[in-house]
C-alpha cells in the first residue's frame, strides 16, 4: 500500500509509491527508450489495459470489445490505491496515511494519434463530458476530497513512450497544497473587493489584450502576468463558475474549441512541445473547511497549460520562485500569430 | 530590467528575466548540445568572465590573473541584475517591482574538476567559507532580504555544457515562499512545544536509525521522512542553530566532510546522477516579520540535496504533491552501503 507522507515543517504531503516503487539500483545510469510495444490503448488490444471502468460505445457492442469512441480504464501501475481505509496515524512527530485514491486514465480516442489537439472538436467534447462523469462519479466515494484532471504529453512532460493521447485523473483523500492556496488567495481577495479575483483579471486582460490568446465563444485563452514557463496558457469560462462539472453540453464544446486551437498553435509554433494541463475546480463540498463559506462566488475554475521547454534547476527548487526566460506579452503575441 | 511579478491569486512571485529573454521562435525544436567551448572557468582563463567580486589568492598575484584556489564572479546571464531600485507598483490588479537582486557564480576550484565531491576536504572547506563571506557581503546591502546559495549538478539539474564544478548565489529583495514556509512552519511547532522542529526531527531519525545516511562529527545526512524525490537527502548541524554563517572553522571543516562523502556515495552508487543543493538558513533581520520573534530558537540551518532521477509531471505542477517512487528507507539503507 502506497503511503502518504506529511513534510513535518511545510506541511507538504508525498505519496511514496511503493507500488510503483524501482529498487534504488534501478535509478543508476540513463533512462533509456524502451522498445516500442503494440499500443495497449488502440481499438482491437482492449485486453492489453485492466478492464474499462467507463465507456463511449454502441449498446450493441460487450465491455472491453471493439466499438467504442472513449474508454476509462485504472492506471497499471497507480500512485493511489482504490481499496482500504486512510488510517491517519503518527510516528513519533510524522503524520501518514494509506495512499488511497483513485488513479485512472481516459483514453481519449481508440485511433494512435498523439496529440489531443488533432482530434475533432467533437471528439474532444466528449473527452470534456467524460471528465465530467468521472469526477461526479468518485464524488460519490466519501473517502475522497479532490479529483485532479491532468496530461502528460511527450516524455520531459513525464509522459510514457506510448504516444496515443490519453488524460489522467487522480482522486486524494486530501486537498492538495496548490488548489488550497489558490481557494484561500481567491476568498481573501472576495473578502476586500466582493468580487472574484479570477473575473477581475479576465476583465483586465480583454482591456489590456496584450496577454490575450484567443477570445472566443465566451471562454479566454491568456498567458498569465506572472507566467512561471514561457507559453504557459491558462484557459478559463469568462462567465463565472466555481465548478468544472456543472458546464452544459453548448459549453463543453466551446471549451473543446478554444482547447484544440490552443493547443493546435502550442504545436504549430514550437514543434510540438511537451507540455502539461491541469484542470483547477472546486473540491467536494462535503465539510467545513476554513475557505468554504463563499466558495462558489470566490473561485473560478479554469485550465493551466504549461509548455515544458526549460529545466527546473536549484533556485526555483530551493525558493519556490519560478524564472521564466519569456515575457508573457511576447509569448501572447507569438502565439496570436500562429494560424490554426 | 527584469521584473519581478506576483500571481494575483497565490502571492507566488516570479521572475520575468528579460536580460536572459529568448525570442518565442528560439524556444521551438530540440535543445541540442552547444559545441565544447575552452573553460573559462579554468585557471589561465580569467578574462573570459567578468571581473572577480572575490578570489582566494596569494597577495603577490593581481586580480583576475592566475595563481587562485577559487574565484566568485557575476553571472554574465544573470536573473536579476544589480543596479537600480525595486520600485514596488502596481498595474490593475498586479503587483510588480524591478528585478534587483545578485547573481553570482562560485568556481570552485582553478582545475578542470566536474564534481565537488571529487575536491578535498580543504579545498571544500573553502567553498564553505566562501559562501558565509558573501553572504555576509550581501547582507550590507539593505534591498536585499535573503540570499539563496545553490548548485546544480548535470544537464537534467538546470546546469550548463560546460563541466567545471561550481555553485551560484542568488540574493533577492523578497523572502522566498519556501523559505517562509519553514519559517512558519518551525514558529508553529515551537509556539506548542517550545522545541526547534528540527531538532526533534534529528532526534527521532538517530533514534529510529532506519533514514540515516551519515552520523558524523557534529552533522547528519538523512533521507527525510516525506521526501519529494528519490535519494534526496539533508545534511543537518546536530547542535541547533539558525544561522549558516555562524560557523566556526572547526564546524566548516566536518561540513566539508559530511558534504564530500555524501555527494561521492551519491555518485558512486548512482554513476554520477543529475542534482541539485540549496542550503536554507535564516534571512536577513531587518525587519520585523510576523514570523519573527524566536527564530534564532525556531529555526534550523540545513542542505537540501535533490538528485534529479525522475520526471516532474502534471499531477506535481497541478496539486503540489510530490511522487517518490522510492520509500526513503530504501534510498538511505542503499546509500550507507556505497563505500566512499
């Protein structure tokens, strides 16, 4: 059973992974490409993943069968583990809990394409919808207090060698650092202004333009002022809304569209970078928590897109402040340009 | 200038580095290798860097010409440039001031030497003292409130090409949020327990034995409890104390040591692993910060050791959660048995 581990100063929780655990010998010398395997996730190898937790299929078509357009299926080799009881305890001055959790990938289409952008607007909606179901599904499991939506595309993005596009969740029994921090900026800013601070800059931006990628079909696509990686992109709904699951059907394909032609540019103008996404919603409202009491009119959920194009080094380890070698107004401008 | 920017929602501050600014198309396509340049690090070299802030040289050989043990120079690309004032202002919403700060880089050694672990015990020793002097130095400037001293070991830890064993210094006008996180974190457990959180941390690892890496002459090297990467590992001073600089020479030699062999079981068992190291100690105290009462008893001087052997991926950047696929149990048990 994976462990979760409390950082005793910071506060910071990390998931020792004993499932996915390498001996320490295994980390000596480079990592070196495996050889290409035949896609496990491509229609026809279905008996190559676990068994599929969800999926887009014909009523005509069996579980785990050809047919489908979408299939969910449980993460080989997880970080969480679904079954078992969190079991809080301490050792000596440590906090730990079982690292239970969910931990699943949505294969986003049964064809070996590589990036999510080359699939149809259509298609990409359906992604959308899937995410939707699956956090409003683990919802239902009190155990869990966060479901996190994110992509790794192309290996220094911590992707596999596999490139057939595929997303990941990972539902934790804990309110994960960032998100908390973003809740309780965004609650003290609505404390002030009585007015939410993600709005507030949306406004700004469309005023300035200056940051601003694409304005389209009630959604915005903006490098952010203090951008921690050069083209990092986030998304957000120009309407306010606290939560990605309650989007209705004429929104989720708007999202589709401004996702696909973001990242579209991504791969036109850079070579097809690695980047990540992560999706940032509201936590289940299922206890009081100290930021709680105007969650839905202080927070704004939104997408984070995050080129992988320069190393991480010790200053930004050792600080936590990011050097970013690109003004955003410059990576904004460049991507304007680039026609998809 | 560079800027440096706040994120609007969670305080984190970045820095925009419009000295080291790269045109949007120079991001696109492969990072390939540079062709080997001469050293300029290199004794006989000294007139490719600028000129030196600091050298440890005999009094008959003239500034930057050759006869040093190690020489301190400015970053010829820094983060942050020395001149100017911080202007604090606002634009809207955000917050920015002018990147002032200092950039320096430490050679340590005049030879042609890629590992620190591979100097002796003086010439380390040394580098010590080089870094409290600085710092010391630094702290006459009155913008400045921190001074973070870092390496970056390798290609995948944010080094450059060019193999020559050095470290860098970054002074900022503002604390650093993990730094503050300590501060905080440390004042909270002392507030209770009226007992430095590091030194119940020491004592529970010698106690428990099973994260120990190294137990010498007054330091210990463990492998923390909730460690965020595989082999991280932090050297500690057993007897309490805040403030790096406050070393003694006797102290700056076991350092020296406790440095040398657990940077050489790291390279020996590892084949010489991409890392970082940042050393954390207390900031600068000229201002009275809500942290500030008993931080000569809260706090705890240490190194960070980060080998960079995994990947950073979208879960990480997305929760602020850490995976190491590795318990440190493992790592440690590895690391005592690496003969050095």
């Amino acid at each position: 059973m994976p462990e979760l581990r409390k950082d005793p100063i910071i506060g910071r929780w990390v998931i020792i992974a004993t499932e996915r655990a390498r001996r320490p010998d295994q980390f000596a010398g480079t990592q070196d490409s495996p050889p290409e395997k035949p896609c496990p996730f491509c229609e026809g190898h279905e008996d190559q993943t676990p068994p599929e937790i969800y999926a887009l299929r014909p009523k005509s078509t069996a579980k785990n069968s050809p047919g489908w357009d979408l299939r969910v299926v449980p993460s080989i080799s997880p970080f969480l583990m679904i079954e078992g009881d969190l079991d809080r305890r301490g050792k000596g001055l440590y906090d730990l809990m079982n690292g239970v959790g969910a931990h699943e990938i949505i294969i986003e289409t049964d064809e070996h394409v590589d990036n999510i952008s080359d699939l149809s607007e259509e298609q990409i909606t359906k992604v959308i919808s899937c995410y939707i179901d699956r956090i409003n599904d683990l919802e239902k499991d009190k155990r869990f207090k966060y479901v996190l939506v994110f992509k790794n595309h192309g290996w220094a993005a911590g992707a596999g060698r596999l490139k057939h596009t595929r997303s990941q969740l990972i539902a934790t029994p804990i309110n994960p650092k960032r998100v908390k921090e973003e809740l309780v900026g965004a609650r003290n800013y609505y404390d002030y202004h009585e007015r939410c601070i993600f709005c507030d800059m949306i406004k700004q931006e469309l005023d300035t333009k200056s940051r601003v990628i694409l304005d389209i079909d009630g959604f915005v696509a903006v490098a952010p002022f203090a951008s921690r990686f050069p083209f990092e992109t986030w998304i957000l709904p120009k309407k306010h809304s606290s939560d990605f699951t309650k989007m209705d059907l004429n929104s989720r394909t708007m999202l589709a569209r401004i996702l696909k032609m973001t990242l579209a540019k991504l791969k036109k103008g850079l070579n097809d970078p690695p980047y990540n996404f992560v999706i940032h919603t509201t936590p289940f409202k299922r206890q009081k928590l100290g930021y709680w009491r105007s969650i839905d009119n202080d927070y704004h959920w939104h997408i984070e897109i995050m080129p992988r194009l320069t190393r991480v080094a010790g200053f930004e380890w050792g600080t936590g402040f990011y050097i970013c070698p690109l003004p955003p107004e410059n990576a904004a401008e460049f991507l304007r340009g680039v026609q998809v």
